[in-house]
C-alpha cells in the first residue's frame, strides 16, 4: 500500500482515449493493487463462488474486452444476486488511496483485560485498509507479542507493524508506540514478518534524516537485530534446504551494517581479502557479495573500489556484474561514479 499512499497515487478504473494515458496505466496501482483487490473479493465471496463467477466471465469474453461492471455483473450472479458486489467494489476501484479503519473498544470496570483479550479487525490482511487501534487494544497486542507473539499469525503480526508505522507517518500514531510494538523482534526469525519489519525500519531512518534522535534509533533497531544476526550468521546457506533463510540472510547482514555495527564490517573485510589476495578465484558465496562489495566500498579506500571497479570491465557474468555495480555504487565519494 505504500505506492498507494501517496499523492500521485490514481483510481484503478480511470477512463481515457490517450494512448500516452493508457501506457502509463501499466503501473503498481494497476498489477499490484489488482491483485490485492481481487484477493479480498475471493475473501468475502468465498472460493466457490468466486471461482464459478471468474469462470462464468472468462468463458463468455474470452477473445473479447470487458469492462469492471462486466466482471462484478458476474460475480453477482455467482452469489444468486444475494451480494450486490459492484455496490461493494466499486468506492475501491473508483477512488485512490485506502481507508482507515480506527478500532475502538471500551472497556467497563467489570472487564478483565486478559492477555487474549486483543482484537486484530484485519485478519490475514485480506482487506485493504490501515488499522489504527484504541490504546487499551494496542497495548494488550503488545502484551501478546512478548510474551508468545507466535499465538498471532505471521501475516497479522506483519500487518499490525505494517499499519502502526505507516500511521506514524501521517501522525495518527505517535512514533513512540510503533518503536514499542517492535520491542518483541529480538525473538523474531520469520522471513516475511522481517521483510516488513526492516521496510519500516528503514523508512523510519530516511524520514528521520538529520534528527538529533537518529543515532539513538538506529541503536535500538540494532539491538533488534542482533539476535538474528548472531544465528543466521555469515555461513552461506543452501536455498535448497532453507529457501527463506537464504533470501533473508543477505537483508539481515546488509541492515546490521547500516546500523555500523563493527564486527560486521570486520567480518566483511575478512571475506574481501581472500578475494583480493586470490583475483583468480572468487571464494565470497554469491549470495553474499553484493552485501560485502557494498561494505568495503563503503568503508575501504580507493583501493578496494579500484579493485572492483577493474574487475567489472572484464566481468562476463551477468549477475556478478549486478553484484559489482550495486557495490560500486555505495561508494561515499561521488566523483567516482557521477
């Protein structure tokens, strides 16, 4: 949602008779938002119905054009016409951006707060809206995340962080509760929870710039991610054998080293010198040398980004020249690249 959330974001259904218009309609909002969309639609309609409407639709204008009002003329009839769903779909597919769904729960003083006494309106993330939560709600989320935060799905706990810090930035949340709310990643290790977590994270720091409270941030994220980074390690993992470790460890190692933390950076040097003491044989695992490139370029002399830099103009390996050329870039000294 994070394309949708800003000013230049556009309905899904925009009518036009400009090519030029049309070309620039291939976009996120387009693909991405869609599929969200289409996703949600299954949600409410359930998988039978829904399959029998796409079913009926695409059998009847295969070969053909067809308009939105067409598919949810469709999909009504799925449902016996019991859902009127152009009337549901048509305020998402007719107006940019997404709503705020703002949960409010009051408590009485009979009521006892109970550690499951949390409420997660968007479950699954099947809707496409923001969730802001009352506090009591919030903090009983918190609660449950620290003491066994696996007993919330790994998608909800995405979405619950996903949600608060994108409302930080709008500042329907102050930024202090989403900093609490993550305090649980310290025993976090799945890869779809992390990806969005350091999204976050990293909007966090770039929103932040030059705020006398970046360094103090960036520490606490560091102390996050520590625990992570200490099992995953620098051992290249086989993807064949755990897929998702593999694609989270190169993010893991990367994030580590824009908090600076030292002991990265040495480990990373360490890797690089066996490179630049053996030219002729490349030891870094692949997965990892766009990470370690990016490093010593960052941190090292001109002599570590020489070094690179010449063995990218005899480099006949696609992906290996990818990895070179993003290491390149980290460079601090932009007269070498611009």
């Amino acid at each position: 949602m994070e394309t949708d959330s800003l000013p230049t974001s556009r309905p899904i259904n925009v009518e036009s008779t400009n090519p030029a218009d049309i070309f620039l309609m291939f976009d996120a909002i387009t693909y991405h938002k869609d599929a969200v969309l289409i996703r949600m639609i299954n949600m409410f309609l359930g998988d039978q119905i829904f399959q029998q409407g796409i079913r009926s639709y695409l059998k009847k204008f295969s070969y053909n054009s067809a308009t939105q009002h067409d598919l949810w003329q469709y999909l009504t009839q799925a449902t016996n016409n019991t859902i009127d769903v152009e009337h549901i779909m048509t305020g998402w597919t007719d107006q940019a951006a997404y709503p705020v769904v703002d949960v409010k729960r009051t408590y009485t003083k009979t009521d006892q707060q109970q550690l499951y006494d949390w409420i997660l309106p968007n479950p699954n993330y099947f809707g496409i809206y923001r969730t802001k939560y009352s506090s009591g709600n919030f903090h009983l989320i918190i609660t449950q995340l620290q003491t066994n935060h696996t007993h919330i799905p790994t998608i909800s706990r995405s979405a619950v962080i996903d949600d608060t810090f994108a409302l930080s930035h709008i500042l329907l949340v102050n930024a202090t509760e989403a900093y609490r709310l993550i305090g649980y990643l310290k025993n976090e290790r799945d890869l779809v929870l992390w990806i969005t977590a350091l999204s976050s994270m990293n909007r966090q720091e770039y929103l932040l710039g030059d705020n006398e409270i970046f360094s103090e941030v960036q520490q606490y994220f560091l102390e996050l991610i520590l625990p992570l980074y200490n099992s995953i390690g620098w051992t290249s993992i086989n993807q064949s054998i755990d897929w998702r470790q593999a694609l989270l460890q190169p993010k893991v190692l990367s994030a580590v080293f824009s908090y600076g933390y030292p002991e990265c950076i040495d480990t990373a040097r360490s890797f690089f010198r066996q490179r630049y003491l053996n030219p002729v044989q490349n030891l870094i695992p692949n997965s990892l040398r766009r990470v370690i490139y990016c490093i010593v370029v960052r941190e090292g002399s001109e002599e570590e980004f020489q070094f690179l830099w010449n063995r990218s103009k005899n480099e006949l390996v696609p992906s290996e020249m990818v990895n070179l050329l993003d290491g390149l870039a980290c460079t601090k000294d932009r007269s070498r690249i611009v």
